[in-house]
C-alpha cells in the first residue's frame, strides 16, 4: 500500500486518481474505516470507505480527460487531522465546466496520511476564469 508522507501528498494522490480515472489510486488514499465521509455534488452523505469506494468505482470511469485544476487552497492544521478547504476548476478539453467548493481531511495513520473525508458542492458563484492566452 502506498505511503503519503504528508496531507499535500494524499492530496495530490487523490487528485491523480480522480483525473486518470483510477479506482485502485482511489483505493489507495482513503483510510479503511466506518468513520470516513464523502458526499457528492447533488449526492447523499456516503459514510464508510466500503460504500464510498463503491461510488468513486461509479464516478471514476466518466472522469478520465478531466482536468481538475485547484485554486484558493486553505489548509488548516493540525497535529493528526488536517483540513484542506479549496475550490475544484473542473476542465474539459481545455474548457472549464464547473467549479465545485470542496472540503478534504486528512488523518495520520501509522506513518501515512490517508482521506477521510470529501465533500463537494457546486460553486453558486464561481470566479471568472484564468486568461488561457499570451501576455499582450
């Protein structure tokens, strides 16, 4: 099983799997626990890596080509448990489709920080997009 060092290096982690569509990345960051929670855009509260798992195996499939680019990233620490608050650029075929407003957390176990929970919603009023062309 793979080891994240750190809450950014989960993070990052999460992200890959999330974008390549790789349930077994997915399967990797999330702690084994009835205490883990995700919800969905739109979906229901999801409690224990069993059946969120079960819904990533779902989603993951439709995501590949999507390209989630993170902006305003807050963490807020803490010893075992860390929160990362952020806003998902969702992109497809270099064209943004949606803003989602996540939670991540992120818990040490052993030697190795794994998800605990993920929640996103969409943004009701999404920051306009980065220029994508040159300096003039």
């Amino acid at each position: 099983m793979a080891t994240f060092p750190s809450p950014q290096s989960a993070e990052a982690a999460f992200y890959e799997a999330f974008q390549a569509g790789d349930p077994q990345g997915m399967r990797e960051v999330w702690h084994d626990s009835d205490e883990c929670v995700c919800i969905h855009p739109g979906g229901e509260r999801l409690q224990g890596t069993d059946v969120i798992l079960e819904s990533w195996d779902d989603i993951l499939p439709g995501m590949r080509g999507v390209v989630v680019h993170r902006t305003q990233v807050t963490a807020i620490p803490g010893d075992d448990l860390v929160l990362h608050v952020l806003r998902e650029n969702l992109y497809v075929h270099g064209e943004r489709r949606g803003v989602m407003l996540a939670s991540n957390g992120y818990r040490q176990v052993g030697d190795s920080w794994r998800m605990v929970l993920h929640h996103a919603s969409p943004d009701p009023e999404p920051a306009p997009e980065w220029p994508t062309g040159g300096m003039h």
